[in-house]
C-alpha cells in the first residue's frame, strides 16, 4: 500500500498545535464552534473536529505538549475521518507529522480483497512530502518484507524483491546459487540452506560511484527458521518468518541511501536461506571450513544465523570497505537484556558507537551500545574446531554471537553489528503490530552525518 500524503493546497485545514496554544485557539473559533467544543467535552489535548454551520467540517486541530516529536501526531491516521486534510504547522512538525501519518497507515493487506479507505494528507511543501515518503517508503519495504509470509518470501522471492528495488536505482545485481555456492566458497551459507528445496543464496547488490567511500551493508536471510534439527517448539516457530529481518532492514536501509543519492559506494549482502529440516540437514557435532578458513562446529543447528552471516562478512572483509554494518534477528538474549522494542548494537570502533547513539537521538530512533567483551571469547572454545557456533554458556549470549561475528571481519575495518527485534508485540502511535525497521533511521542518520 502507499501512504496518502500528497503535494498541494486543497482540502480541510488541519492545525496542529501545542497544548498551551489551545486558549488562544478557542478564543479565535466562532460562538457556536465554541459551544460545540465545551458541549462535546473536548479540553484541549488530542483531535478537535470544527463543524461549519451547515454541517460539514469546517476544520480540524491536534493539540499535544510536544508536537514536534515524530510520534506525536501518529494517532491522526486512525482518528481523521477519511477525507483530505491540508496541513498547517511549522516546518519542522509538519515533516514529522507527515512521517509519522504515513508510517501510522500502514497495514499489510495484500492478502484481503477489499484494503480499507484512509484519510489524506495534503502538505504545501513539495520538498517536505518528498522527505516524508522516502522514509516512509524504505519503512515500508522493512514492513513488507517481514509481514510476507515465508510461503511468498523464500529465497528466489528475495532474490526477485532485491532485484526490483536493484532496478529502480539503476543498481546492479548478482547472485550466487546452489551448489555455486560451493564453488565460490561460501560453503556455510549452503550447509544451513541446503535442507530446504528453496535453494540458498547470496544476493549481491552494488550502487553509487566507485570513486566514493565503500560501505557494506550485510542482512541476515534467513526467511524461515525451523531450527532444523534442533527443532525449534511451535510457539517459538510461530513468528520465524521474521528470521530474514536483517535483510528486510539492510534493503530498508539501502532505499533510503539510494532514494537520497548519498555519495557512497553501497554494496548490500544478503545470504538468504530456509533452515528446514530433511535428511541432508547439517547436525549437531558437524564441523563446518568457513570461507575466511576457520572451522566451526555445530553446537545446536537453531544458531543458524551466525553461520550465513560469517561467510558474507568475510567477503564483506575482502574489499576492505570504510564500514560494514549488518544487521540480523539473532538472538533472544538482546531482547531479554533491553527487551524487544530497544534494539541493541556492537561495534568494534568507539567513535563509530558514540556518533551511532547520537544519531540514534536525533533521528529519534533509539539505539543502545551493547559491549564487545574479549574475555567472553573463551566461551565459544570448541576441541575440535577453531571455535563453536554457540558458547558454553546461555549468559551474556548477545555478546558471544556477537564475538563470534567478529572473528570474520578484518581487524582494522570499523564494524557495527545489530541484533534486532524487528517485530512490534504490541501496537504503539505510527508503529502497528508486525514487521518493523529498528535502528534503521538511526543509522541513516549517521551516514548523512558522515558522508553528505
């Protein structure tokens, strides 16, 4: 679906205000809009609907303490009655009011056969509109994504997805499929999807002028997680379609550099699998030769995500890239550390987290810097292998995934890792239930910072 923001100057007046204008604001409605008001109990705080006197709806206002926050105004996308409204605020709250209006119609409805009617933002300001509708857009393509049940987005489905957006910024694509993947050693990334009859994959996209500075984004693909042989319980099955949240994320992220044209080289990873259970699964106690030459063995085949992700960090690595940034639903214990709305975030380089956490705040999309810790790095000790895929411990389990990502990339390359959610459990102002992008506009955030 598109959200219904448009350029123009037609439709109802919709003000929007701060709580301690609304006195002022009364005082200028006429006797009877006055009346109206006292008589409907509306005291200043939320949507006002100002009836003309022949009925129809003369105008509208929103009042909250803090109108410039990007959330603030999300609730009008369910409360206006669906028609257009033309919006008047200062510049600032009419980006953000935009924003959130667009994020909060959101509904994934390309499976019901009659999508419902919402109501329409018209905004003066082209600039503004097109500002609004890139962020929307990109979180759309995370939400979608996400939502798509994991029947539509296997692995060739992926493949498609990232060739359309690929196409529409004149971004090359490549992939690598099947037992090609052994050939060109990525020999991880085939072992967890080759149970699946949804060959695995790596997805390749590059874009932007090679004589800018590289950064590589790389996105977990797992589009279903059975656990495969260390069979997941249903409950815990139930939402695994959205395994393949980094990759939503990362292609979020790249429409945003692309939709901005900002002067980077971008190149986007995606090692898309189904971990599915059949008689060629790997198992428990395999020892796996990643591509950087390190073996690995398997602990528990529910670790999966580690496993697709090291190979195409390491060929990340390869090019020596200003950046790589990935970002994967990897494991339940960031969300217990700051629970599933909070994303958390690794980083090998100080200044990279510090500038990260305060583009987060900016962005007003919240990150929060979990540690790097060394000496955890002697949980993941195998007797047979360089190292396990899972540490002898379930404590501390974000940061030992974490350090086990960082045995494939090149020291010296600055590496932020994210461990994401990327679905709401409950529905919150412009953020409905469902597939979400976290930290995705905190990262835009800081590439802007750093490189426009």
């Amino acid at each position: 679906m598109q959200a219904n923001i448009e350029f123009g100057s037609n439709g109802t007046p919709l003000y929007i205000l701060n709580t301690s204008d609304y006195s002022n604001w009364l005082g200028n409605q006429t006797d009877a809009a006055q009346k109206w008001l006292q008589t409907s109990g509306f005291s200043g705080s939320g949507l006002a609907l100002v009836p003309a006197i022949n009925g129809q709806l003369e105008s509208a206002a929103f009042f909250s303490s803090e109108p410039s926050n990007l959330f603030a105004c999300a609730d009008l996308a369910k409360l206006l009655p669906t028609q257009t409204f033309n919006l008047k605020a200062d510049d600032n709250t009419c980006l953000n009011a935009a924003i959130a209006f667009g994020l909060a119609q959101y509904k994934f409805d390309q499976y019901k056969a009659a999508p419902d009617e919402q109501a329409t933002l018209v905004i003066h300001n082209q600039s503004t509109v097109d500002q609004a509708q890139k962020i929307i857009k990109a979180t759309y393509v995370v939400r979608d994504m996400i939502n798509t049940p994991a029947s539509d987005m296997m692995p060739e489905n992926m493949s498609s997805f990232v060739q359309s957006i690929a196409k529409e910024f004149d971004a090359t694509f490549s992939e690598i499929v099947g037992d090609d993947l052994l050939k060109q050693n990525y020999p991880t990334i085939h072992a967890v999807g080759r149970a699946s009859v949804h060959v695995p994959r790596l997805l390749d996209l590059h874009w932007g002028d090679t004589n800018h500075p590289k950064v590589t984004l790389v996105g977990k693909g797992v589009c279903f997680d059975s656990g495969s042989l260390d069979l997941k319980p249903s409950g815990a099955m139930r939402n695994m379609k959205k395994d393949m949240g980094g990759a939503a994320h990362v292609m979020g992220l790249a429409h945003l550099i692309m939709s901005h044209n900002l002067p980077v080289q971008l190149r986007v990873l995606i090692p898309s699998v189904e971990n599915a259970v059949s008689s060629n699964a790997f198992r428990p106690g395999d020892v796996l030769t990643t591509r950087k030459g390190l073996t690995v063995e398997v602990d528990n085949t529910d670790a999966e995500g580690r496993l697709v992700l090291c190979d195409a960090l390491a060929e990340a690595s390869d090019e020596t890239p200003e950046i790589i940034i990935d970002f994967a639903t990897l494991t339940g214990a960031c969300r217990v550390a700051l629970g599933t709305e909070l994303p958390g975030f690794f980083s090998s380089d100080s200044s990279v987290a510090a500038d990260l956490l305060s583009a987060g705040l900016q962005a007003e999309d919240p990150v929060w810097q979990l540690p790097l810790h060394k000496p955890y790095r002697d949980l993941l000790k195998s007797e047979i292998a360089d190292l396990s895929n899972c540490a002898s411990t379930p404590f501390g389990g974000a940061i030992t995934a974490a350090l086990y990502l960082n045995e494939f990339v090149t020291e010296g390359i600055p590496w932020v890792h994210f461990d994401v959610m990327a679905w709401n459990n409950r529905a919150l102002p412009g953020r409905p239930t469902g597939g979400e992008a976290m930290g995705m506009r905190a990262v835009f955030e800081f590439l802007q910072n750093k490189y426009q």
